[in-house]
C-alpha cells in the first residue's frame, strides 16, 4: 500500500483549506471528509469478505457522493484482505478517478480514533494543523444550525470547545512524538495563512509532493452552496478572520485558559492572564467529564456499527 496523507486537526482549525490546497496537487486525491473509517473498521474485523464490504460500502452518504461506480471498488477487492486493505483500495479507486497515485484524508473526527488510525496504516504520513484554540471556538460555536449534528457529547460552551481541543491536540501530538519527523509534520494555521506558499512548500516536501503555484489558487473554485460554513473558501486565505481579543467574552476566555492555558502557552501563544502548569482541579473536574463523555460516545457508536441495525439504519444509495 502507497501511505496515506492524513490532514489532522480540532473541528474549525482550516484543515478544510488546507485539504483544498493538497487536493489540488497532482500527486495525492485527498476527498470531503468521509466518517467512514472507524464504521467499517469496527464492522469488518480480522479478514473481509469482499461483497459484505461492498454490500457496506453502498450504504454510506460518502461514497455515494464521490460518485465512484461500485465496479470499480469490487474489482480491487480480494478474499483475505484485512480491513485496512479494502480501505486502501477504496481510496485508491476513488484517487485513480482523478488521475492521482496517492490518497489522503482530512476528517476531524478521526482526531478521536488516532490509535485506530495508526494501527490501520502503520506507515501513514500525518500533517497536524494546530490553530489558536479560541479562535476556533468562536468558529465552532458560530456555525448554523444543521451544520454539524449536535450529540450530548457536543461542546456548547468555550470551555466545553477547550476541553475538545486540549485532548485532541495532546493526543495528535503524542502521536506524533511516537511516529517521529518522517511521519509527523506540525504547523499553525496562523502562519498557513500569512504565509501560505511557505507552509504549503514545507508540507510538499515532507510528504514528497511536488509543489505547484496553482494549488494557492483554490479562492472561488470550490463549490460551497451547500456549506454554509466553509464560504472563507470563496476567498484566498485572510488573516484575522477570527480575533478572540476583540470576538470573546472576558469569561469565556477564562474559561478556555482554565482548561487549556497551558497547552496555549506551551505552543507560543498569548495568554491573557496568569496560568498555571496544568489545569486546576474544576478544570481537572471537566477534562475528566469530556472524556467520559466522549469514551462512552465512542463505546455506543462501535456497538451500534458492529450490529444488524447499522444496515437498517443505512440503506443502500448506489
């Protein structure tokens, strides 16, 4: 298997941008993001059967939306696979559709599944695009309503966002720390965008794409009528379009500071006020909420996926 390009990053932190960028490289096809992995993944352990892989492969929005026929999936398949196998040739169709040799994948989701991952795709590359955490959570929390499906496990506050994001840029730069440089490429959003050529040259080199001038020039050439959420896309990266300075409640910035000062400061950003070493114990207290929350969020929706009702849930599209 070719390694995979995985673009990480918390929910609102340009990961969209930068999928767009990559995407328009002539060496990696990197899709809108797909959820699936995990789904099959928890349904399809040990070795697959290709026509019930296929047979789950119809039933999801995604692929369905990639408009990749059916055919084309079946014929990459082969008894014996393991499930990361008939993932690689799922994506390898849909990149040789667009005349590309490599795949990749930009979900923020799967911040949550980066031991799966891992054990997935042992040689995956990992890009991991950190942005000021208040600033994406005055994103997160300004999305409209139907943008994302909102779970009792969905932050609702600034300091129930710091929760999300503290855990899962720990968990992606521990990650990181264990795969090492070659697989594990780290930048902020902040310098993507003001200085985007440079980032995005930096990024090419790492995972060996070739760079061209062309894939700067996404403004205005991606169709966002059905996101509302993703119209920056309509403009060339813009600095300042979110300033927590001047956007953020006095509270909702003590807030995040309680829970995530410390990973702010660590990471070269600027903190508002005092902040100690490691969260206080009512940060603690809510650190450890989230993460129960979100264990047990996990644990229903691998129980859920591993049976008879996913499918009736899931009726086939294609």
């Amino acid at each position: 298997m070719t390694p995979p390009l995985f673009v990480l990053g918390v929910s609102r932190s340009g990961t969209t941008m930068l999928r767009v960028i990559l995407d328009r490289s002539p060496g990696i096809a990197i899709p809108d993001e797909t959820f699936f992995v995990p789904q099959l993944a928890h349904r399809h352990r040990g070795r697959i059967d290709p026509e019930a892989f296929l047979d789950d492969l119809r039933r999801l929005p995604r692929l369905a939306a990639w408009e990749v026929p059916a055919a084309d999936i079946a014929a990459r398949l082969r008894p014996g696979m393991s499930v990361a196998e008939a993932l690689d040739a799922t994506y390898a169709t849909y990149a040789a559709r667009h005349g590309k040799p490599r795949w990749g994948d930009k979900t923020p989701m799967y911040m949550r599944h980066l031991g799966l991952l891992d054990r997935l795709f042992p040689d995956a590359q990992y890009v991991h695009l950190i942005r000021d955490g208040r600033d994406a959570a005055l994103a997160f929390l300004d999305m409209p309503e139907g943008v994302v499906t909102k779970t009792w496990a969905h932050p609702r506050s600034a300091a129930g966002f710091a929760c999300e994001w503290r855990t899962e840029v720990r968990r992606a730069r521990d990650l990181g720390r264990r795969v090492g440089v070659h697989r594990y490429h780290e930048l902020r959003y902040e310098e993507l965008v003001s200085d985007t050529e440079g980032v995005v040259r930096s990024i090419c080199a790492f995972a060996d794409l070739h760079f061209r001038p062309e894939m700067l020039e996404f403004a205005g050439a991606v169709d966002v009528s059905a996101k509302p959420h993703h119209q920056r896309l309509l403009q060339p990266p813009t600095r300042g379009v979110r300033d927590w300075r001047s956007q953020m409640s006095k509270a909702d910035v003590r807030g995040f500071e309680g829970i995530a000062g410390d990973l702010l400061g660590e990471l070269g950003y600027e903190i508002s006020g005092p902040v100690g070493d490691a969260p206080g114990t009512r940060a603690r207290g809510s650190l450890a909420w989230y993460r129960a929350r979100m264990e047990a969020w996990n644990t229903a929706a691998a129980a859920m996926q591993r049976s008879p009702l996913w499918q009736r849930r899931h009726p086939r599209l294609f």
